[in-house]
C-alpha cells in the first residue's frame, strides 16, 4: 500500500514539473517577436533607421506592385544601371509568420524603406542605410518595404528571400 501512494505521489510530481514548464516555455516564446522592423547585418550588429518620417515623402515614386514572398520564395533584381534615384520596381511583402527575410546586396548597397499600407508605398514609417559591406542582412518587419538608391553602379544588384 504504501509504495502505490510513493508510485502515485511521484506521477502526480512529474506531471505537475511537466506541466509548468509547458506554461512557462509558452509565455517566452509570445515575447520572441516585437511588432518592429529589426535588421541584423552579417555580423549580428542591429542596423538603426536613419529616419523616421511622420508625413508622406514629396517627389518620390515609390513602387506600387507587392511581391509576395511566401514560405522560401525569393527574388533576384535585374542589374541597375543609369544615374539617379532608382527604386526596387516592387515593393515586398510576406505571409510567413516569421517575417524574416535575408537581403543580399551585390556590387552596391541599398537603402530600405518600411511602410503599413500596400496602396500608399509614399507613407514611409522608417527608412535604412544598408551598404554592401554588412551583406547579407537578416530582416524582421511586420511591414512592406522597398529598396532604393542613389546613382547606382552599373550591375548592382539585390537578392531578397523569404525565412520560414
């Protein structure tokens, strides 16, 4: 009799322990992801905005067509070329639940600007500096972005790729 109740109180502890870590693992991983774009460059560094804008930027065109980017799926820019101020083409976006991606710059870096609202890429809510020496870059945002850049050397080039 009295090793069933030492069996029995032993089961009850076990499963008690078990099912406090399970609360406790749940409630660390709800504070993994903030609700801001973070970006990393290639030596774990966070990359800080250069603006914050709080009114839609004048004289710029941004892209107005979104590329999903969903599960792994990339895409690779054509080379820029030509003098001034060049945008992406599209803007990007993704329905992974990570909203991660990997930004890979050749020949050039580029700048990244984040916006909320797919049918005004102008309303710009941050904006990053990301030169070619800190590629590749991983990138959280809950948002849409864009690349730009100024003057580009002939043939830079982006690479942008969702993460699971």
């Amino acid at each position: 009799m009295k090793k069933n109740i030492l069996v029995s109180l032993l089961v009850l502890f076990s499963l008690s322990f078990l099912w406090e870590t399970t609360i406790v693992h749940a409630d660390e991983k709800t504070n993994e992801i903030p609700n801001k774009t973070i970006i990393y460059d290639k030596d774990g560094k966070e990359v800080k905005p250069t603006n914050q804008y709080k009114e839609i930027l004048r004289g710029v065109s941004p892209p107005t067509t979104v590329k999903w980017l969903n599960n792994s799926a990339s895409y690779q820019s054509d080379g820029f070329s030509r003098s001034g101020r060049r945008d992406s083409g599209y803007s990007f976006g993704t329905m992974n639940s990570s909203e991660t991606f990997k930004l890979t710059f050749r020949i050039g870096g580029f700048g990244v600007n984040t916006f909320s609202n797919p049918n005004d890429p102008g309303h710009v809510i941050e904006s990053y500096n990301l030169p070619l020496s800190g590629s590749p870059y991983t990138f959280y945002t809950p948002y849409y972005f864009y690349f730009l850049v100024d003057n580009p050397r002939s043939g830079q080039t982006y690479h942008v790729r969702a993460i699971q």
